[in-house]
C-alpha cells in the first residue's frame, strides 16, 4: 500500500510539473526560451525566417514529446486509481488523457467503465429525500457516449461491445439497442457464454424467445461450470414459460 501511495504521490508530482510545461503557458515558455537561447526574435526576410525554422524546429519536438508524456502518465494514473477502486480520480484521469489523445480507444472504454461504475455508487439525495437518479443517469449517459467513441474509433472493439450491452440491458432498459452489439461480439467470442446470457437477456426482454431459448442451449451445451450451466437451464424455463403465456 505505501510503495502505491508512493507512486501515485510521484505521478502526481510528475503530472503537476510537466503540465506546467504543456498546458496553457507551455507556447510562451517556449517562445521565451528560444528568445533567450537561439537568439531569434521577430525573422522578416527569408534567410532570417528559415534561420528561426531550424532553431525553432528542435523546442516543437521538445514540446512535442512533453506532451506525449504527460498524457501517457495520465493514462498510467487513471489505471492505478482504477486498481484501487477510486472511480472518480480515474474518471478524471482518463478525461485528461483523452485531450493528449483523443483517438484513443482504450482510453474511452476505461473512462466508460469508471462513468457506470459511479452511477452505480451514488448515494446523492435529492430534496426529497431519495436517490438522485438524475445524477445516475447523467453518469450512465456519460458512459454511453464513451463506449460509443470507443466502438467509433475501433468498431471491432470487442470489450466496449459487451460493455455498451451490459449498459443498454441492466442499466437503460434499452434491450434493443445491445442486440446489434452483441451479435456482433459473438461472431468473434463465440464460446463467450457471459455475451451468450447477455444477449439472451435481450431477447428475452424483446419477446424473441425462440432465439432467446436457442442461446441458453449453446450455453447449456458449452457447459462453463455447474453454476452458470444451472442458471442457463432456469433462464431456458422462463422464456419457455413466456413464449407459451405470449402464444
């Protein structure tokens, strides 16, 4: 626990440092140092101009690199504070990793799971005395959007696939919207009985009971373990049970 404390307290350190250097100040620092040290003011002709070019070219490649950094540490930061449960600093992390780099995938799904994770966790009351479920929600649109930034950069990405489902089945009551998701999750994972009983799920809720049913059998034959098998074989009963009252 304390070398982690350690790392996080030398990340942040790190991180308070070379934004410093990156962030809104970083072009004027620069533009002071070049002054001071290459000797290159305002150029006008053509010979001065292509003078400060090369002088100038080596600080944007200094600037450069220190920005990759720094949104590499706020990648590393968000991960550690995920490990240690601590949601909403990695939330916050990841965010400030995704302006270094926005075409990120990764970064997108990490933040989405730590956006439904703190749906999941608020415990604001309102004025009358219930949970903010106004809050919860803006928090499971928040992760809506990241996965769908996720899947928009990378529509292979199979993770944020089960990830958006998990959302639109247990979360938004928006079964409809995983199916495509999960359909396509399973082309790849096709012995991933997790996706097989969350798109189960989903058509279950869609009245597709039929293919609900056919899911439980893969399932059921795939047999993962005594547990999930005997869940498989219920969750067939059920959807049995509603095709035929729906008959």
């Amino acid at each position: 626990m304390k070398r982690t404390n350690l790392f996080i307290a030398t990340v942040c350190a790190f991180v308070f440092v070379t934004c410093s250097l990156s962030c809104g100040a970083s072009y004027n620092s620069v533009k002071r140092m070049q002054k001071m040290e290459e000797g290159v003011s305002n150029p006008t002709t053509k010979e001065e101009l292509e003078d400060a070019i090369k002088k100038y070219e080596k600080r944007a490649l200094d600037l450069v690199t220190t920005e990759a950094q720094v949104g590499m540490w706020y990648k590393i930061l968000g991960t550690r504070y995920l490990d240690q449960q601590l949601y909403g600093k990695a939330y916050e992390a990841f965010q400030k990793a995704i302006m270094y780099y926005p075409n990120n995938a990764n970064l997108y799904y990490y933040a989405a799971i730590c956006a439904g994770y703190i749906a999941n966790s608020q415990l604001d009351y309102n004025a009358t005395g219930a949970i903010d479920s106004t809050k919860r929600l803006n928090y499971l649109k928040t992760a809506e959007s990241a996965y769908l930034s996720a899947l928009s950069i990378d529509p292979k990405y199979y993770r944020a696939m089960y990830g958006i489902s998990v959302l639109y089945v247990f979360e938004l009551a928006q079964p409809a919207e995983a199916i495509p998701y999960m359909e396509r999750f399973l082309e790849t994972q096709k012995r991933d009985t997790d996706g097989m009983f969350v798109l189960a799920n989903a058509y279950y809720q869609t009245y597709q009971f039929e293919k609900a049913a056919a899911l439980y059998d893969r399932i059921i034959d795939i047999n993962p373990n005594a547990e999930k098998t005997a869940e498989a074989k219920a969750n067939k009963k059920i959807v049995l049970d509603a095709q035929y009252a729906n008959n």
